[in-house]
C-alpha cells in the first residue's frame, strides 16, 4: 500500500520536511505522484528513504548518494561501483570511529581527573587555585623525593 510523507515520517522518524528536501534532490525517482502532486511511496521507496537517512549520517554528500541511487538504477552491472562507493564510505566511517575512540579516551581521563578533585577538594591544575601545582611545584616535589 502507497503512503504519503506524513505516514513514512510516522513509520521511519524522517521529518517530512528531510523527505520532501530530499525529494526536491532527485534521490527518490521512482516515488509516483498523482496528478495533484501528492507522493506516494511503496514498501520499497521507504527502504530507499532508510538508506538515504543512514547514507547521510555517514557523512556521504547529497551527489555521491545521487550517483548511488543512479547506479543502483543501472542493476547488476554496477554492483562493482556501488561496492567500491560503500567500501569507500565504510573506510571513512572507520577512521572517523578511530578519533571518537580517542577522544572518548582523553574525556575518561579528564572525568576521572574531575571526580577525583572533587573527592580530595583540591584542584591542582587551576593556576588561581592554592592546591595548583604547576611545573615548579612538582619538579620541586621530585627533588625533595630523592
């Protein structure tokens, strides 16, 4: 059964204004309109709505989903190039998860730094702290250690 964009915005969680911009892009051209210029979309345009959304968050431009949707349109034979355009995709998403992961590593630091001053009260990296200890304050430390 055809919906219209308010029952796919209702069934996927795209705003029918992403939809309809979306539309205006070119990205769904097997969409049918009746002749009021009302879109319909079959069980299988709403797949393509799902890839859009998700090809989208993955960082891929407006053109290169157009490109996709252009080579899907050609079949099988393009198989090899939509590989190559999801492998590409897929990289990019992979080192972009690096940097999160490091980041993610250098907040935990910081978090535990943060609940640790404020279990001891002291806040010994706020130069206008009287607990800060700054470079000379611990080389001055090291030495009295020795």
């Amino acid at each position: 059964m055809a919906k219209t964009i308010i029952e796919v915005e209702k069934q996927t969680g795209i705003s029918s204004r992403t939809i309809r911009f979306w539309l205006s892009k070119g990205l769904f051209p097997f969409v049918e309109r009746d002749k009021n210029g009302v879109n319909y979309f079959s069980d299988r345009d709403i797949e393509w709505v799902m890839w859009v959304d998700c090809f989208r968050k993955i960082g891929m431009s407006i053109e290169k989903v157009k490109d996709y949707i252009n080579l899907a349109a050609k079949g099988k034979s393009s198989a090899p190039l939509r590989l190559k355009m999801i492998e590409d995709q897929k990289a990019l998403i992979k080192s972009e998860i690096k940097k999160l992961e490091e980041i993610d590593k250098k907040l935990d630091y910081k978090v535990s730094y943060y609940k640790n001053m404020i279990a001891s009260h002291e806040d010994t990296i706020n130069p206008a702290s009287k607990d800060y200890e700054g470079i000379m304050t611990l080389k001055k430390k090291i030495k009295s250690a020795k």
